[in-house]
C-alpha cells in the first residue's frame, strides 16, 4: 500500500471514530431515564393515612390538562418540565389508598399556572390534577386516578412520560396484607403488616399493598384491593386478647385451588411466624364463607390470628410472614 492510500485510510478511520462518538453521545442524550420509586417514596405513601381530595385543596391549582390518546405503547401522563431538571430532582409516590399519584420535584423555576407547562393525560386513567407550590424550592403535582395503579416513569426529551399500568405488569408477585382493627393499646395488625410490606417490597419482583394506613378499616375497600392490586397471595391479620403467646389461623375451605390452597397457605403461615416467635400453634381451621374478605378472594388467602402485646415482637412475626410468602412462591433460600 502506498503512503496515498496509507493516508486516506487514516482520514477514513479518523472520521468514522468521530461520527461513531457523536452517535454515541446522541444517543446517550436521547435515551430515556427511567425513574424508578424509591424506598423512601414508597414508606411515605404508605404513611399518608387521608390524603386530602384534591377538589378541597384550595391553596392549590387546578390543572388545565390536555386530553391525550395513548397508543398502546405510549404514556397516559405527559409531564413537561422546566429546564435544568434532572432525574434526582424528582421523585413520585404512589399513594394508592387514596388513588393519588403524587410527582414532586426539586425547582424554583417550574410553574403550571400557565402555558409555558401544559400536562396531558389520557381522561380514562386520569381524572384530575392540581399544582401546589410547598417551598420555594420544591413543588407538588397531584393526580387523582380512576384506580390503582403502578407508575412506571421515564424522563425523556424534558417531559416526564407515565406508564399507568396493573400492578402485575410490574412485579412478579403482589401480596395483599388486610390489618384488622384493633382496641388494644398497639395497633399489632398495622405494624405487623407495615414491616412485612417493608421487608417483601425490598426483595426484587415483588410488591406488597397494605389495605390502610390508619386507625379504621373500611371492609368494602380492602375488598375492592383484591381486585385492583391482583394480587396472588393475600393475608389478613387481627389479635385475639384470649391468646398468650399463640397463634391460630383460619381459611375458606369451600374454595378449591388445585397448586396451592388456603389450608396450605394458613399452615405455612402458622409454621413461619411460630418458628420467627417461638409462639404456640394451637389450630388451623376451615370458617367456609363467613369472613368477607376470605370469601370474596380467588387465590390462596388465610387469615392469622395474633397475640395482643406490647408490639415488641411485631418485626419478628413480620419475618414469619416473609418466610411464609417466600416459601409460598418458592422463593425461600434465595
């Protein structure tokens, strides 16, 4: 090869490598950022025990949205946002009892009270949103949904883009905890069912909806859950003052499932949370239909009855619950 064609090959190879770089960089510029909830976000949705409706927020503004029609793989919320706003300046809860999606970001520059940022959001999935100003620096977008939802956020081109989609299609394995209420001094179904969320929900693939946050239980609605969470495994708590360090379980045996049915679930959460505690199993028993929330779920359900204490010992029997879903799912030992 001549010294010729030795330089034109250089200059060849030389602008290759930079359009290569160029695309390189295009691309990482272009390419969507996925937000994802994290931890935190999701313990203080969980804590909003009555979020307010947003149609009584009057120190709040009321959202013009644009209507949008989402394809099938498009967004069913559009959020722009100002300039200079990154991935870590914003963050999304999902505040599920109350069918509210909450986007709060880091800016003293973004305002929603104009034009310069119009929202749009597919009418069917979206019913209302409004736009509060909590400091200066950080504000708050709050959608009412029609339902539960899982977000799955991205940020692209300067806009937050909203997947609302089943939770199912999210995670592997959701879990359904319905805490009774209780008149003792600690709310024992609450707090057991808050650690067992916390520790589930930290496992890869797996989601854990609590059926409240505060004192009372609305039964119609931890029914509804079954439904919208779809989840495949539920489980409801409640204390029994006449039990001293026991335990008992109950199930619907009038519902067949053909892998894996209530009684074997009530038994291995019986076995899981006696191991964790050290309590006494006394009995497992089949009540048919008489409790609503066992009789209106189709996948294996039980109920476990708690000791009232202290609330001392409310993580160790959260760490009998997670045995018992990880073993259910054959996840346990991993």
């Amino acid at each position: 090869m001549t010294d010729k064609e030795w330089k034109s090959l250089a200059i060849k190879t030389a602008v290759f490598s930079v359009i290569a770089i160029v695309v390189c960089i295009v691309r990482a510029a272009t390419k969507p950022i996925i937000i994802e909830g994290t931890a935190e976000a999701r313990e203080s949705a969980r804590g909003q025990i009555d979020d307010e409706p947003l149609d009584s927020m009057y120190d709040a503004l009321v959202l013009d949205m644009d209507e949008l029609e989402s394809p099938a793989d498009g967004a069913d919320l559009i959020v722009p946002l100002p300039a200079g706003i990154s991935s870590e300046d914003v963050r999304t809860e999902n505040h599920y009892l109350s069918h509210q999606l909450w986007i709060v970001m880091r800016s003293s520059r973004a305002d929603y009270s104009g034009d310069d940022f119009r929202v749009s959001a597919v009418p069917e999935k979206v019913r209302e949103g409004v736009y509060l100003r909590v400091e200066r620096s950080e504000c708050s977008l709050r959608f009412g949904l029609t339902g539960l939802y899982e977000p799955v956020t991205s940020l692209e081109d300067g806009a937050l883009r909203i997947k609302l989609v089943s939770p199912g299609e999210v995670y592997e394995h959701v879990l359904l905890i319905d805490p009774g209420e209780t008149d003792g001094e600690s709310d024992i179904p609450l707090m057991v069912a808050n650690e067992a969320a916390r520790r589930l929900s930290a496992r890869e693939g797996i989601m854990v909806y609590v059926t409240r946050a505060g004192e009372h239980r609305d039964e119609d609605l931890s029914i509804t859950m079954l439904r919208e969470t779809g989840a495949d495994l539920c489980i409801s708590l409640s204390v029994d003052k006449s039990l001293n360090s026991a335990i008992s379980a109950q199930y619907n045996e009038t519902w067949y499932l053909r892998n894996y049915s209530n009684a074997r679930f009530a038994a291995d959460l019986l076995e899981g949370v006696a191991g964790a505690t050290g309590y006494v199993m006394i009995s497992s028993d089949g009540v048919g239909r008489s409790e609503p929330f066992l009789a209106a779920s189709t996948v294996p359900t039980a109920a476990l009855i708690l000791p009232d204490t202290d609330g001392t010992d409310a993580s160790v029997a959260a760490a009998g619950i997670e045995a018992a879903v990880l073993k259910a799912r054959g996840l346990d030992g991993k």
